[in-house]
C-alpha cells in the first residue's frame, strides 16, 4: 500500500520535461520560497500547497485537495538549500527519502522545478 502511495505522489506532481535555463542560486532560492506556501501544479489541475518556513521546516497539505484517499495528505519535514537546490525531506512522504531540485523562475510568480530524479513540473509561489 505504501509503495502504491508513493507511486500516485510521484505521477500526481509531474508536469513534463522543462529546460534548465537561468536556474536560480542558492541566495535567489531562499528569497523565493522562505516563508511562503508554494502550490504544485499537478496533471489533474489541483494545486498542491507546500508551506516552506523560514526556521527550516516544510509542510505539504493535501487535505483539501482531496488526494487524501491516495496518501497521508499532510505532513511536514525539513528544508534546505544546498549547492543552488532546494532539498526537502518528510518524515513518511517517499519513504523518509531526501529529494533535491533545481529552481527556475517562470514569470512574476511562478517557478519550474527539476527534481534530481528527473521528475519535473511547475509551481505557483503566494
């Protein structure tokens, strides 16, 4: 069951194959999202909002999604940034495993992430 959890995270957040052109450093990152909710775009055209703090810790609420059926739709976990990518980790979300991304800016608010497994996809910053 965990395995198929995982499956749907991995399909609900990818939005395609993106370019990385004038990708952001490690300063531009934390100004980006430190202290700000972050909505994934998904395939189903549902946001998912991620709330990045600025004390390091990151919480992804689902509940009003209604992806709950498919995942614990809320936890949170830690932050980073290192070596221009933004890192996160959860305590259950893929396995408790570390995902770092590359970030580039796509317009006034928007941003496109490339995770290090080559997931990729767009996001809204609010």
């Amino acid at each position: 069951m965990k395995q198929i959890a995982i499956a749907i995270m991995s399909l609900t957040f990818l939005g395609g194959t993106h370019a990385v052109a004038n990708q952001l450093n490690s300063t531009e990152i934390k100004q980006a999202i430190s202290g700000k909710k972050v909505y994934l775009a998904t395939r189903w055209g549902i946001e998912f909002p991620l709330t990045y703090r600025t004390n390091g810790r990151v919480t992804g609420d689902g509940s009003g999604t209604g992806l709950g059926r498919y995942f614990a739709p809320k936890e949170t976990g830690r932050w980073w940034v290192n070596n221009n990518r933004m890192c996160q980790q959860f305590p259950t979300w893929y396995d408790g495993r570390t995902f770092c991304f590359t970030l580039q800016e796509n317009g006034d608010d928007g941003l496109i992430w490339k995770r290090d497994d080559g997931a990729s996809g767009r996001a809204r910053v609010g």
